[in-house]
C-alpha cells in the first residue's frame, strides 16, 4: 500500500472506513452519470462532450500539482489505452440496451476481474468471504439479465449489447489495476487523477473531430448542458474512486463502486422508464449484496 506522504491529506477518520465512504459515493454518482448520457440520442457524443468538458474544469487544477515523472507519464499513458476501450465498449453497450440491463452486466462483471487482475499485477490477496462476495455478485449480474425460466441463450437484452457490456467490463478491470498503480506512484494522486482526465478529453475530442467533424461543435452546442452536469459527476465519480485506491486494496474499492448496478438499475427505471420489476429488484440487491461481502 501506498505510504501516507503520497496522500493529497489525512482523512477524517481511519484510511479504510474513508475509502468505503468513498467508494460508496463513487458507485452513486457513476449511476447518475450514465443515466444522463443514456438519456441523450448521440451516446457517442454524450461521451466526447462529457470528457472534453471534465477536462476542461481541471485543467486550473495542474498548474497547481506536481508534474508526472517519466515512470508517471508512462503509466498514465498505459492507463489511456485501457480507457479508451472502455470508452468504446461503454457507448456500443449503451447505444444498443436498456441502461439497467447493460449497465449492471459491464460493472457487476468488473469486479472478480479486477480482483483477478490486482492479484497478478499487483500481488493483493483476496479472502475467501471477498471471494465468496464477489462469485454470488456475479451470479446476480447473470440472474439480472435472463429472462424468467430460460437459459442463457434467453437473456433479455440484445446480444450485441451483451458484448459489448463484457468488453466493457475487462476494460474496467484493465483500467482499474492500471489507475491504482498510477495513483499510488505518482508524488501526490491528484496529479495522476488531474493528468488521466487531462488526457482522456485530449482522447474523446480528437475522437469527436475525427468521426464527427464539422458537426462536433454544432452538436456539442446542443448538449452542452447535459455534458456539463454528467462531467461534474463524471469528476466527482471518477476522482474519488482514484483518491480511494491510494487508500486501501483496490479490488476492495472497485466492489463498492460497482454497487451502482442497483443505482444504475433503479436511475434507469425511474427516469428513462425502462422496465425493472420484482425480478430486477431481487437479482440487483443479490448483486449488491455479494459485492458488499468484500467489506465486512
């Protein structure tokens, strides 16, 4: 584990009970922001404007942190690669199923990846009852998606957006383990959070120019308001996932995190009226529940 002088400052309370906090806030906003991008037409353009604009609000913010060094910028580079894949899952995924169904499926699926993942590349060693935790969230993610007495073969999404949702998920994972080890090399985690944001718009607005070109401003005008609202989320979601990995396990933070499949699920049901019902309900809390496993 990262030591203490790489903290931005000392939390309030034992570095363990705060990362839970935080995580925690982490899993709601998420939630929150993939409703607003899915409530938009242009996922795709959701996410570029959503990128560009968090950016934007942090770039003040490195003239303040210390620059990355060499090893630094080469993780974050590493770092780029992985959410660029999930940025491109992300919007397949979305542009092609319901937000509580494709939604719980790419972040459900995350974690026993990531609990793989930190192993190997990073030697943190799960418990059994984490181990436990994140088998039966799993097993709720499949519960969540098939339909009533049917097999796999009947789950009730398209399966291009099932795809596209498990791609996503090992992106998550990819970037998860690749963050974390970011976070914790860099002086102080605020500059690989400010300087992975940084980038990321860099990535997502080249990306916009490149497939939209002379419509990316004319239709950024349009939702720039839906942009800005999802990228103070986005910031808020994304920053203390990352200040939390440089305090505790980070398969431990990404469980918390992912217990927005209820949120995302519920968000989905109430704002963009798509269905959940007493199925979605119980497979969701299963979810949950496995995923909570990792914290007691």
């Amino acid at each position: 584990m990262p030591g203490r002088e790489t903290q931005i400052f000392a939390p309030p309370m034992s570095p363990t009970t705060f990362a839970i906090i935080l995580g925690l806030t982490s899993a709601v906003s998420l939630a929150a922001v993939n409703a607003v991008v899915k409530a938009g037409r242009d996922i795709f353009m959701a996410r570029a404007v959503l990128s560009v604009m968090a950016a934007c609000l942090v770039l003040p913010i490195a003239f303040l942190v210390p620059l990355p060094t060499p090893a630094v910028w080469g993780a974050l580079f590493c770092s780029l690669i992985a959410h660029g894949a999930y940025q491109f899952g992300l919007i397949n995924a979305l542009s092609r199923g319901d937000l509580s169904l494709v939604f719980p499926v790419m972040r459900g699926g995350a974690p026993i990846l990531v609990g793989i993942a930190a192993f190997v590349f990073l030697g943190e060693v799960l418990r059994p009852i984490e181990w436990t935790g994140l088998i039966i969230a799993t097993l709720g993610v499949f519960g969540f998606v098939i339909k009533p007495g049917k097999s796999l073969s009947g789950i009730d999404a398209p399966k291009s957006a099932l795809v596209f949702a498990g791609f996503t998920a090992v992106a998550i994972a990819g970037y998860s383990v690749l963050d974390a080890r970011g976070v914790r090399m860099a002086e102080t985690p605020l500059t690989f959070i400010v300087w992975i944001i940084l980038l990321d718009g860099v990535q997502m607005g080249t990306a916009g120019l490149i497939f939209r070109g002379r419509t990316l401003l004319r239709d950024a005008r349009a939702i720039w308001r839906y942009g800005l609202v999802a990228a103070l989320g986005s910031l808020l979601s994304f920053g203390v996932l990352l200040y939390a990995m440089s305090l505790t396990e980070v398969a431990r933070v990404s469980a918390l995190r992912e217990s927005a499949v209820v949120f995302g699920a519920l968000f989905g049901w109430l704002f963009l009226k798509e269905g959940f019902g007493a199925r979605r309900v119980a497979f969701a809390l299963i979810t949950a529940s496995g995923l909570a496993m990792m914290n007691l």
